[in-house]
C-alpha cells in the first residue's frame, strides 16, 4: 500500500517521479520507525544479533517458543 498513493500522483502529472519516489521513501522510514517502536515495547520480543551464530539462535527460538 505504501508508495502507491505517490506513484498514483505521478500517474496523474500532480507530482514528479523524484518526488513521489521521495515521498514513499520517507513513508517507509516512518513505517520502520513506528513498528521498531511497537516491537521494542512489547516484552515478549527477543532481539538476535545479524552476526549471531544462527545453531544457538534456532535452539533459543525453540526453547522460547516452549515458554509459551
């Protein structure tokens, strides 16, 4: 659904390609942002590290999983 509303507004010669791409783009930060606010909130969401080791990962996944 993001984007399409600006790229609609190019369609339609109301905005220039650059400024609809550079509005959706500043949608979609704004949309990350909101949901890294709503996740970080929520206890029950565990961060893992890109560089993690993904073996003990899965194991933590599972044995949380268990808890629920």
């Amino acid at each position: 659904v993001l984007g399409y509303r600006h790229i609609a507004r190019h369609l339609e010669q109301q905005l220039s390609l650059d400024d609809a791409v550079l509005l959706a783009k500043r949608e979609h930060r704004r949309l990350a942002k909101r949901q890294l606010t709503w996740f970080r909130s929520d206890k029950r969401v565990h961060w893992y590290s890109a560089s993690d080791d993904t073996a003990s990962i899965a194991v933590d996944v599972l044995r949380r999983a268990r808890s629920f």
